[in-house]
C-alpha cells in the first residue's frame, strides 16, 4: 500500500476522478412541467464535444477540473498535475480511478504527490464522480443548444466553477462510507 512508502504521519488525501463528454449532441433531461403536457427540450444533432476532466476529494469538498478538448494520456498527465495543485501542501492525494486506457498506461506522468488505485473494472458505482456528473447535467448543461465550440467550453468550465463553488454539494454527492474507514 502507498502509505508504507510514505514518511510517518504524513496526512492521505482521498480523491476520485473521472471524465465526461458534453457537446452539442448533448443529453435531455427529465424536466417539471403540467400533468398531461409534453415540454419541448431543445436537440442538436451537430457533434463538436469537450471533456470535463474532474477530481474530488469528498471529506475536505475541494476538487480539481480542467476542460479539454479530447481524453488522451497527455491531457490525463495535465489534469493529473492540476490535482497535485489542489492537494494540501506535505500531504499525498490517493486517486480512485477507472481503468481507462490513458489511466493505465506506463506513460502517463504521474506528479510524486500522487498515487493512483484503480477501480474493478465495470464499477461506475464506485466512483462518486459518475453522480457528480449526474448532478451537473441536471442542473446545468443539459437541455440546451449550443451556439459553437467556445460555448461548450465556456458552460463547461461555468458548470464546474460553480460545483467547486459550493464545498457542500461535493460532501454529499462524493462521501462513501468505505472510503472513509467507518
């Protein structure tokens, strides 16, 4: 295990990480409306896209995220980097994190305050990431047309400023009782 590497009493860090896709051929979301009426939810059949690559650490609801134009091993090394800025100065971050092609690759840059673990394979439920992106679509971007590539970056990077914006929301969506050791 990593802490057995680490210098005594150096504190541990619990993080989560993840990707999602939004783009013009985006998701529609269930919507309130009148009993018997059928709300009209805007769909674009285009297909220009942008990732939201996200990092939670639920029990200090701090995150780290960066939008990028495609997930490949060179943007997983920089959003890897932006984590390692969000980790408190001496401690070490451990990421949780599926088995992506760019997460398991030898060649992927790992910062020295990090240490990377990988989920089981086909396990969504266990990365709370997948609820926070859940969260995100149903009150953000989803349900909308966007105007050009800009836009999705710039709704992206809104989406995301104001979930790290709101520590609390990061606490409930991300805790999971057995990654806390209770």
């Amino acid at each position: 295990m990593v802490r057995a590497s680490l210098p005594r009493g150096t504190p541990v860090e619990i993080w989560f990480q993840d990707e999602a896709r939004v783009g013009q051929k985006n998701k529609i979301t269930r919507r309130w409306a009148r009993r018997g009426t059928r709300p009209s939810a805007p769909k674009d059949q285009r297909t220009k896209s942008a990732y939201i690559f996200g990092a939670i650490c639920p029990e200090l609801g701090k995150g780290a995220g960066l939008v990028l134009p495609f997930c490949n091993t060179e943007t997983m090394a920089l959003h890897l980097a932006e984590i390692s800025l969000a980790v408190a100065p001496g401690a070490h971050a451990v990421v949780l994190m599926d088995q992506a092609g760019w997460h398991t690759t030898g060649k992927l840059e790992v910062p020295a305050s990090i240490s990377i673990i990988p989920l089981p394979a086909k396990c969504p439920e266990l990365n709370p990431v997948e609820n926070v992106w859940q969260f995100m679509r149903d009150n953000w971007p989803s349900n909308r047309v966007f105007t050009s590539y800009d836009n999705i970056i710039d709704r992206c990077c809104e989406a995301w400023n104001k979930l790290i914006d709101q520590p609390w929301r990061i606490l409930t969506i991300g805790r999971r009782k057995w990654a806390r050791g209770s």
